[in-house]
C-alpha cells in the first residue's frame, strides 16, 4: 500500500491489518507509518507490518524499496497504488511547480510503482495490481484540477492498457475512481457528495475485495456521474472548480 500515512490508504491498511493480513505500507511520512505499525501489531491476531519511507517522486528509489518490501514479507499479493497529491492552479498563472508535483506523484510516480510491482507479479506468475485513479480522470477539469485529471485519466489509460495486456492472465488489474471522500486532499471542499472516511474505505475495501476492472466508489451517485462526465458540454464541465 502506497501513501499509507493517512486518509484512504491509511483506512484501507487498517481494514486490512484488523483481518490479521501481512501489509507493507510505505509513504513520505515515516513517523506515522511507525506509529500506525506499532498501533495495529499490538492487536489480538495482528499479521506482519513492514514500513518503509518512500517518495514516489524519486524515480530511482521506487523499485528497490518496493523489491525489499515484498522480499521482507516473502511475496506480494497484492498491490495498492494509492499515493496521490492533489496540488494545482491554473495553468500559466507561474505556479507550474504545484502541477508538475502532481503530475509527477499521479502519473509518473505510479508508473514507477507499477513497474516495480509487475517485475515482481511476473515473477510469481500472479497478482492483484489496484490503482487508485478518481473520477477527475474522466474528463479534463478546468484550472487548479487541470494538472490533477490530466494526471488521473493518464493513470485510468495506463491501467486499461496493462487490462488489455494482462487479460485472461494470474496477474489483475483494478482501477479504482472514487468521487469525493473526506482526507487532507479535500480540505475545503464542501459538496453534498463527499462521504465519510469510513464510509469511503469500507467501500473501497468492498470493491477491491471483488478484484473488478473498474469500479466507481461509492457507485451512486458517482457511478451515473462519471458516465455522463464523458459527454458533458464545455458549459457544464467549465463550472466545475
Ligand atoms: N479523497 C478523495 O475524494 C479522492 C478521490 C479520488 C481519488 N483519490 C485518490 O486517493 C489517493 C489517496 O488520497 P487521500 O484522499 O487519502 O488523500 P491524503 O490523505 O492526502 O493521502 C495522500 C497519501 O499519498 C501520500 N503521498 C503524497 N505524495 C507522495 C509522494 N511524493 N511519495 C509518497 N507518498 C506520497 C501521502 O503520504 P506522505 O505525505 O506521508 O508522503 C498520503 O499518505 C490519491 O491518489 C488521491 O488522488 C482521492
């Protein structure tokens, strides 16, 4: 689990550590991943938690940390690409490092994790890759979302490609697109249809448990949403930041 230092990520691994699943959590954030470790080893029936500090920007460092990771556990079953940023203005205001930042966390930070993760599914002849896109990936969005759809529909692209690929294969790939759901990367944003945590996790979990190609979450309304978001005239989308 990537970006495991708080919000989805973190409810995710804690959903998994209460079923007493082995995890490998990693972000920039070490402290929180030590004392969300310590925290959910020190349960009843608890399974083995290694943490690793990882910046998914730093190119470099991304497979060698994924590779000890799955090594210190003794496989890999299962990959969540989670890691986000959700930085961002409009383009050409001189704020581009806050763009670029995203883009490099979403898109090119994840294809750095996913090649890790499928050097390692291709050598077990397994394995469940979740990458976690957003229904912004749907359809451009205007200013400050610009970079960040631009950055998700990439990582929805990259995961239909790899579906094509790895189709009828041991190795699947979801791609999840979750609407809005309460964390740090929605600070301020009020909609009446942002979900809790929780409510965001448990379905999240839900939906990666049954391993679909994609999965909208929560289905309603985002699910009606996301379809019609492809077709949507300028005049909609141009309001929507
Ligand atoms: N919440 C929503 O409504 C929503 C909707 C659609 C999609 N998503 C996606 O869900 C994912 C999780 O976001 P969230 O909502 O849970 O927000 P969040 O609480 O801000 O979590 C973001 C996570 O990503 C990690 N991260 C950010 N930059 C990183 C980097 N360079 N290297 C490594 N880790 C990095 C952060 O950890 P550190 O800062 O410790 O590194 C943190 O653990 C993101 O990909 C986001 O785009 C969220």
């Amino acid at each position: 689990m990537t970006g495991a230092s708080s919000g989805l990520g973190e409810g995710i691994a804690r959903t998994y550590a209460a079923q007493g699943r082995d995890l490998a959590l990693v972000a920039r954030r070490l402290d929180r991943l030590e004392a969300l470790r310590d925290e959910l080893s020190a349960a009843p029936g608890a399974g083995r938690i290694e943490v690793a500090r990882l910046d998914v920007t730093d190119f470099d460092s991304v497979g060698p940390v994924i590779a000890d990771l799955a090594e210190r556990l003794g496989g890999l079953d299962r990959a969540v690409i989670n890691a986000g940023a959700g930085k961002g203005a409009p383009l050409g205001t001189g704020k581009w490092r806050a763009n670029v930042e995203t883009v490099q966390t979403n898109l090119t930070g994840a294809l750095a994790q996913v090649e890790a993760v499928l050097e390692i599914f291709r050598a077990q002849d397994r394995g469940h890759l979740v990458l976690m896109s957003s229904v912004a990936g749907q359809r451009g969005m205007p200013k400050a979302q610009a970079a960040y759809a631009a950055s998700k529909a990439g990582l929805t692209a990259l995961g239909e490609g790899l579906q094509a690929e790895f189709a009828g294969s041991p190795i699947a790939v979801t791609i999840l697109k979750p609407g809005f759901i309460e964390t740090d990367i929605n600070k301020g944003v009020r909609s009446a249809m942002m979900i809790s945590l929780d409510q965001g996790v448990a379905e999240l979990v839900k939906a990666i448990e049954r391993e679909p190609g994609e999965a909208v979450v929560p289905a309603w309304p985002w699910a009606p949403v996301s379809a019609l978001l492809r077709y949507a005239p300028l005049e909609i989308t141009r309001r929507m930041v």
